[in-house]
C-alpha cells in the first residue's frame, strides 16, 4: 500500500471511531461528583462517588436497584451508556447518547489532502528527568514526564516539538499553528513514529487529528505545551468536523 493509500485508509478509520454509536461525538456530559448521592441529567437514579475508586448508583429503575462502576466497566441505561473518567484520581461520571444532536449530524472530518513534504526530519532529543505543565482545557494544571524534543525545520525557522509518552508506550504531542480558528481546529493531536537509535525520527504531520474536544465540550483535553504553539501554517492533517444537517 502506497503513501496516500495508507492515508486514506486512516482518514477512514478515524471517521469511523468518530461516528461511531459511542464514539466521541456521543458524550453528552461529564459529571464530577461528590460522596453525596446526586441526581445526573437524562438519566435514572441517583450517583455519587464510593469512596474508594467507585462511583454508584442508586434508586435505578422501579426496582430500587443499586450498581457500582469501576475502572473500564459501564452501564447502559436505555440508549445512553454510563463510563467512569478517571483525571489523576478524580472520578466523574461520563454518559454517552448516541442520540447527541451532533453525533446524529455528524458527516466527516475535513482534512488537507495528504502530501509527502509534510513529513518531516527530525532529531530526537531524550530529557530523562525533565517534566512540563500541562494545562487542560478547564484550566487545570499538573506536571508530567517530558519523554523528550523533536528538532526540525519548518520554512526555514529551526523548532522543536515536545512530545511525551503514553501509558502504552508511544510517542504523542499537542501543538498549535498558524491554521487555528480559520482553517483548523484550535490544537491537534499528533502521533509520532518511534525515533531511529542514532535519534533520527519523522514527523508526519499529515496525522495530525482533532483531539475529542472538537467533538464534543465535554471532553478536558490537554492544551499545547509551552514551546508546541508555531505562527508557521501547518497545512497538513485533520481540519474540522462536518455536521450535514
């Protein structure tokens, strides 16, 4: 399979996880909650947090009955489908409606057609013991391992990217350019292949994807670091959400 073919086959499977029934575009709210049991909007019961890693619900239902979720388990409740959102030990219950007017009208995701000049060459920069703020789209602050930098050129201008490592292993970073709010969401997400042992790498910046709160405002997603936002355009990966009507 070929460059673009390869693409494409991507730019399908991230529309297809988009709109798919519970996919991101679905969640319709996330609820931070307390010890003490509360009502949440649209659905039965009352919910609040166990104390120990759990959020339960009570008076579900006719019969009164009582669940505890924990970690990856959910619950349907008619269409909708509970999930616990676990924020560095803080729990909030997160209910998806496949119903959301914005993911019954979801249609795409726009994206820049994809062009081999926008991989880039890299060096790749390890800072064992370096950290960085990050800043959630509610404001929220926290420090986290900095797995290194990505130094590249861009039209001329020496950069560098941050990027940090997932839980499963890979290499990520969140950036802004000079395409956000005209062209372009207001950040993105970029995967970053695994750097060579002599420290070359590549960034494809034609993977760049909208994060999930371009789906939806109930997601917290992280911003761009320090350093990650560019004035340069980058014209290159996913755009905006289409909704037809």
């Amino acid at each position: 399979m070929g460059f673009v073919d390869e693409w494409r086959a991507w730019h399908a499977s991230r529309e297809r996880y988009a709109g798919a029934e519970y996919g991101p575009a679905a969640l319709e709210s996330t609820n931070w909650l307390i010890t003490e049991p509360a009502a949440v909007d649209g659905v039965s019961g009352l919910w609040a947090l166990t104390g120990d890693g759990g959020i339960r619900g009570t008076d579900l239902g006719a019969t009164g009955s009582v669940v505890t979720l924990r970690g990856r388990e959910t619950l349907r409740i008619g269409r909708r489908e509970l999930r616990v959102f676990d924020r560095r030990g803080e729990l909030a219950l997160r209910v998806f409606n496949p119903r959301r007017l914005e993911r019954e009208r979801f249609s795409a995701i726009d994206a820049y057609p994809p062009r081999e000049g926008w991989r880039i060459s890299a060096r790749f920069e390890a800072t064992p013991g370096e950290t960085v703020a990050i800043i959630t789209i509610d404001g929220r602050t926290h420090e986290t391992e900095l797995a290194g930098r990505l130094h590249f050129t861009l039209d001329g201008a020496a950069l560098a990217l941050a990027v940090t490592r997932s839980e499963q292993g890979g290499l990520s970073a969140v950036f802004g350019d000079g395409t956000n709010g005209t062209e372009t969401y207001r950040f993105r997400f970029l995967p970053i292949e695994e750097p060579a042992a002599d420290g070359s790498a590549v960034i494809d910046f034609n993977r760049a994807y909208l994060p999930p709160c371009a789906f939806s405002d109930q997601f917290v997603c992280p911003l761009p670091p320090t350093g990650n936002r560019y004035s340069a355009p980058i014209r290159a990966g996913e755009r905006a959400v289409v909704l037809g009507r």
